[in-house]
C-alpha cells in the first residue's frame, strides 16, 4: 500500500510542473469578441490543435519518464503497486497539468472579455479540447514499465539481496543444471 500511495504522490506533483511547461509552449490562439462571447478568430488557424498536441507530447513524454524511473527504482515484488500507482498518479497529474495550464492567465482573460467592444480581438489561454489526451500520460507511464518488464533483465536483484535465477543454463539458482548428456551416456558419464 505504501509503494502505490507513494508512487501515485511522486507522479502527480510532476503534474503542475508539465501544465507550466504546456502553458509556456502552447500556441497563442486569438478569439473575435460577438455580443460578449468569444469566437476563434481564425477558425482555420492551427493553434487549437498545436495547444492540444503540445499537451500530448509532454503527457506521453512524462509518462515514459515516470515509467522508466519507476521500473528502474522499483523491485520484484512490487510490480502491482508501481503499475497502480503510476496509472492513479499519471491520471492526477495529467488532470492537474490541464488546470494548471489553463488558470495560468484565466483572470485576465475573462477581464478582456467583459471589457472588450464587440468585433476586438482577444487571446486567450491554454486550454485542452480533446480531454481524451488525458489518458496520454497514465497509457504512456504503464506501457513502458510493462515494455520494460516483459524485454529487460533488471540489473539487479532488490528483493533482499537474494541471488537471482542463475544463469541462462540453470534452473533455481543451479540447483538443476542443464548441461547436455554426452552421445551414449548420462551427465555423469556413465553408459545406460
């Protein structure tokens, strides 16, 4: 239970820290005021679109991160805690990247909104249309950590201190050693 609390808390803290990031990167996206309520200005402008894949981008680049940090600081025997975790967690931070992007600047915005004459331009905040790339970050974090698991030999045992399997030729530690018979004889050398 701690693993997976501690591991959910690690990731959503990065989460405020990725929507200051997507807020400085998102694309300026520029809205004509009529009768006090915003529209696209350009609605053939690709800023709506680039704001929601710079969102994209840093979610599945911190989900990778977190994975692969997570993988690596982590340990048999804890595989369903950082899995759980990393799910929760992502899913916080990817949520808490968004608002926080999005506040960044809200004031002000709604302030020229209710000041701005009708026809004038306004630019206004970052703000994620397809909520859909939520899931980005959670996907990016527990598919890696499961990449990772099924194709990479963990460098080295953290359960204890414990020897590993053994080699690729023995089984339980070289209790059981797969050493091919000689033709016409058993392991020990001896004819049948």
């Amino acid at each position: 239970m701690r693993t997976w609390i501690a591991t959910c808390l690690l990731v959503a803290v990065l989460g405020p820290l990725a929507g200051l990031l997507w807020r400085a990167v998102a694309p300026t996206v520029k809205y004509v005021v009529v009768g006090g309520a915003p529209y696209l200005a350009d609605p053939e402008s690709r800023g709506p679109i680039g704001t929601d894949m710079r969102f994209a981008l840093i979610a599945v680049i911190a989900g990778l991160g977190c994975g692969a940090v997570a993988y690596l600081r982590g340990g048999r025997g804890n595989d369903v805690p950082l899995l759980l975790g990393l799910a929760a967690g992502g899913a916080a931070a990817a949520v808490l990247a968004w608002r926080t992007g999005h506040m960044i600047g809200l004031g002000s915005y709604h302030r020229a909104l209710r000041h701005a004459a009708d026809g004038a331009t306004v630019t206004g905040v970052a703000d994620l249309r397809a909520t859909g790339l939520l899931v980005f970050w959670p996907i990016a974090a527990v598919a890696l950590y499961g990449v990772l698991e099924l194709f990479v030999k963990r460098l080295s045992p953290r359960d204890g201190g414990e020897d590993g399997a053994g080699e690729p030729d023995e089984v339980a530690g070289g209790q059981l050693d797969l050493e091919p018979a000689p033709p016409r004889r058993d392991v020990d050398g001896r004819e049948p």
